[in-house]
C-alpha cells in the first residue's frame, strides 16, 4: 500500500522536473523540434542530436547517474535510496537549466565540437534527466564494483561510436585541446 512517505519523492521528482521545464523555456528552450520524430536519434553530429528524447549524449547521463549513485553512497550513505535519488535528480535538474543557459551553449559552440549547438530542446533535457535517473538506479543495483565496469564500458563504447564521452567533455570544456577537437570532428 503506498504512504505518504513513499509517494513524497516521486512527488519533489515531478514538481523539480516541471520547474527544469518552466525555467528552460524561461531561457528561450522549446518544447520539442519541429523535426521528424520524437524518441531517438543515433547520429550524434546530426541536426536531430540534443532536440529528441533520447541521443547517444544520453549515454553520458546515465553516467552522471553512476557517479551520483556513488557520491551519495558515500556522503550520506544512511539516506533512504529513495531520497538520494530525489538529490541525484535534483543534481541533473541544475545541471540541465546551466547547460542549456545560453552562455554556456556559447562556450560549448566555441571550445568544443558542437559548433551548430543551439542548445537542448525541453523534451531532451527531461531525457537526460530520466538517463540520469536510470544511471543511479542500475548503479545502485549493480554495486560499486560493477557501476565502475558499467561508466568505463559506456566511456570506451561512446569514444569508439562517436569520438566523445563524459570524460572528452568535461576536459573539453574546462581546458580545450585542438587536438582532441580535430580528431573529433573527423567522425
């Protein structure tokens, strides 16, 4: 039977990503592209990649998910699951409305790869944040052990398939190398 304490975190969930949503579309983020379909793409340098639900890019946020799983085991580890999920979600949610802001879609047009980025559509940003929340979960699940094998896995697979990853991002981002942009824009 569902109580007021199992219900409450799906509750904050769905209240945050209303919010997330508001906000976005606040910033100029549409709903959705006028682009032919709605759940997937799986080409990461095409038009359709960050405007549909789910991009190889997703794959990325089933990592942050992984790392989030594990930072929360160990910070607060006594924390009902439920409710580091809450924060893990709560983590992606400001992650989603900082990336899509336009200064960093700027950054992200002039240090990286994505130089057509125009920034999220809403309805990706939800994506990611329910890849995020898959993430946390198979983590969870999985333990630490294997939630390691699994963020190591996706890195190499996302490397091979489509020359980036969380990683690639993250040194993108914070310290560009010309290199690693040329090498990527060769897909």
């Amino acid at each position: 039977m569902l109580n007021k304490k199992s219900i409450a975190p799906a509750v904050v969930i769905a209240l945050m990503l209303l919010v997330t949503a508001l906000v976005q579309r606040s910033e100029g983020r549409l709903w959705k592209c006028a682009c032919p379909g709605f759940l997937w793409t799986s080409d990461a340098w095409g038009p359709q990649t960050s405007q549909l639900f789910l991009d190889p890019y997703s794959f990325t946020h089933i990592l942050h998910g992984v790392i989030f799983a594990g930072l929360l085991a160990l910070l607060v580890r006594h924390m009902l699951t439920r409710w580091r999920l809450v924060m893990a979600i709560a983590t992606e949610c400001t992650w989603e409305m900082i990336e899509n802001s336009n200064a960093v879609i700027q950054h992200y047009r002039q240090a990286t790869a994505a130089l057509g980025y125009n920034g999220d559509t809403i309805l990706n940003s939800l994506g990611d944040i329910f890849c995020c929340g898959i993430g946390f979960l198979l983590a969870t699940k999985l333990g630490w052990r294997w939630g390691v094998a699994l963020f190591v896995s996706v890195e190499l697979m996302l490397t091979l398939w489509i020359r980036d990853s969380l990683l690639l991002e993250i040194l993108m981002l914070v310290h560009p190398i010309d290199a690693v942009k040329n090498w990527q824009m060769a897909h």
